[in-house]
C-alpha cells in the first residue's frame, strides 16, 4: 500500500489533477463504461417505462378529451338547430295566431257593420215612413185648411159657398 500510495503521491507532484494521470486513465474509463452501463439499465428498465407510461397516459387523456370535446360541439351544434327550429316555430304559431285573430276580428266587424247596415236601412225606411205620413197628414191639413179659408173667404166678400165647388177648385190648385 506503501507503494501505491507513494505513486499517488508522485503522480500528484506532477500533474495536480489525478484525472489528467494517463496512469489512471484505464481505470477511470473502466469505471466511466460501468456506470454508462448501470445508468443505462437504470434508465431504460425503471425510469424510461414509467415516463412512458405516463406519457402514454396524457395522450390517452388528450385523446380522450379531444373526442369528447367534438361530441359536445356536436351536442351544442343539435341543441342550437334545435333551437332554432323550435324558435321558427314558434315564430311561424305566432304568425298563425295573429292571422287567426285578425281574421276573426274581421269577420266579427263584417258581422257588426252589416248588422249597423241593416238597423240603418230599417231606421231609415221608419223614417222615410213616418215622412211620408207626416207630408200626408200636413197635405190633408193643408188641404182642409185651404178648403175652410176659401169658404170663409167666399162667405166675406158675401157669397155663398158650396163645398163642392170648394172642394174642386182646391183639389185643382193642388194638383198644379
């Protein structure tokens, strides 16, 4: 160990760094291909499955969330045609109704005006009735009136009056 030791401490009073030693280089890349080699078993039976495994796992979960996000856009794009449809519908029952309405309104206004047609018509044939019976009554009036006033006339200048010539020369007068 003497030896050893003493060689060390050569080497070490001419290079500084023992790792610069090309005496020491054959053991030093001895050591350098076993670790290579324990790090590379490490690595490729321990630490490379399960970062694989972990990674296989996030693109699962990524493929995963891909197609669900396509089947609710799916979702989203039926729900809003639905949607849609039941809004034009419902804008289209809308229509229906007000149509409906609007017709209904008319045909009851038709009804109301042509029954306020037919009270009017009614009130007016009253009316030209109760005219006409008035215009009648008011030439028999007339007529009695003219009939007494010439009699009475006839009887002032000191005639005497006979009612049928009265009578015929009003009828007469009145004709034309």
């Amino acid at each position: 160990m003497a030896t050893n030791t003493n060689a060390a401490e050569a080497a070490y009073s001419v290079h500084p760094m023992p790792q610069l030693e090309p005496s020491f280089w054959g053991n030093q890349v001895f050591w350098l291909l076993v670790t290579l080699v324990v790090i590379y078993f490490v690595l490729s039976r321990i630490a490379l499955p399960r970062i694989a495994a972990v990674l296989a796992e996030r693109q699962g979960t990524i493929t995963n969330d891909l197609a669900k996000a396509e089947e609710l856009k799916a979702k989203a794009v039926e729900a809003e045609e639905a949607y849609n449809k039941a809004l034009a519908d419902a804008r289209a029952e809308a229509q229906r109704i007000a149509a409906e309405t609007k017709a209904e309104m008319q045909a009851e206004l038709d009804a109301a005006t042509v029954k306020a047609d037919a009270e009017i018509a009614e009130k007016l044939a009253e009316s030209e009735k109760a005219i006409a019976e008035i215009r009648a009554n008011a030439l028999a009036s007339v007529e009695a009136v003219a009939k007494d006033t010439a009699a009475e006339l006839i009887t002032a200048l000191g005639g005497e009056a006979d009612d049928k010539a009265v009578d015929a020369a009003v009828a007469a007068r009145m004709k034309g």
